[in-house]
C-alpha cells in the first residue's frame, strides 16, 4: 500500500500542471483558452506559477489512499483469483479485479478529488474572453482560500454528499478504464517472463 502510494504521489507531482490545464479547458466557457499551449501562456501570465499548481496538496493527499487502496486490493482480489481457478485466472476475472479495487480506492479518495478539481478551476473568471486579465494579484477574487475552505463551504452548501459529486459519471470513466490497464499489466508481466504472482 505505501509503495503504490507512493509511486502514485510521484507521477501525480510530475503531471500535475496537465491536469490543471485539463480541468480548466474542461470548465472554461467556450473561447477562453485556443489549446494547451495557450491555456498554460494565459495561466502562467495572469495568475503565476503556482497556479498550476493550486490544488497539489488535497491531490497529493488523495493520491496516497486511492494509489495504495487500488494496488493492495488488486492484489488480494488477483491472489484469490490464482487460488479460486488452481492456476492462470480467465482474462475478465483480471479485468474485474481491476475494475473494483479502483472503484472502491476512488469512493475512498474521491472527495479529496473533488476539493482538488474546485481549486483547479476557481480561478478562470480571473480574465474574461477577451485576454484581458487581472493579474496574478488577482487573488482576492477566487471563491476558495484552499483546501480547509473548499471542505468548509462545500459541507456548508452541499454537505456530505456534495464531497461525492460527479462520482457516478467518475467511476463510469474509471472502471473500465482501470480493468483494461490492470489486465495490460498482467499480460505484459507474462510475455516479460515474470510471475503473474508477483
């Protein structure tokens, strides 16, 4: 758990600005940012450096439970599998297997998912279509001062089960997805050479 937690932390540390840019041309209205390249220009311009980065903390956070849940459960529900068929398990038992110990390590971390995406995107109202920015001192205007906030006000508005929205469609995505990069790395360990046990 602590070593998927781990290795999870890292790649999200590396990635993390992407996935800002991601978010914010997801939530952005339509003609704020032309494409990647300019949605980074008008963030790192307007808002600064650390706006790439707004949001790490709850994501880092988040990143340990659902990265150590996913590959410990995985691993119990391969195991059982490997026992249950006295050999090499069928290849959706190794789909499923994926499919539920992401789902259940994203129920465990999504509302830290979700405090993570609010800080991400609070700052687009910051310029309009335009290009016309306020600046990176700007900061009096976002809805949010970080993580203890988002909780704070999302409890406070939407409680507990606003920490949960958007999971549904999320876990839509992510199963799938999951179960099939779960099964990849199965295979890939086999025409490696290496025990499926492992």
């Amino acid at each position: 758990m602590v070593s998927g937690g781990v290795a999870g932390a890292i790649a999200q540390g590396l990635l993390y600005p992407l996935d800002t840019i991601r978010t914010r041309l997801a939530v952005s209205p339509p003609g704020t940012y032309a494409g990647i390249l300019h949605a980074a220009y008008r963030i790192r311009r307007y808002e600064g450096v650390a706006a790439f980065y707004r949001g790490l903390t709850p994501s880092m956070i988040g990143i340990l439970p659902f990265a150590g849940v996913d590959i410990a459960l995985f691993e119990v529900f391969k195991d059982k599998l490997y026992e249950r068929y006295d050999g090499r398990p069928p290849h959706m038992g190794i789909v499923v297997a994926g499919m539920l110990s992401s789902s259940i390590a994203q129920v465990v971390s999504y509302p830290l998912a979700l405090v993570r995406t609010r800080l991400q995107a609070q700052a687009v109202h910051m310029h309009d279509v335009r290009g016309h920015g306020s600046g990176p001192g700007a900061a009096g205007q976002l809805k949010y001062r970080g993580m203890t906030d988002v909780f704070r006000k999302t409890l406070a508005h939407e409680g507990v089960r606003g920490l949960y929205k958007g999971l549904v469609p999320n876990l839509l995505k992510l199963a799938p997805a999951a179960g099939i990069g779960w099964y990849v790395f199965e295979e890939t360990k086999l025409v490696l050479g290496v025990d499926p046990r492992s």
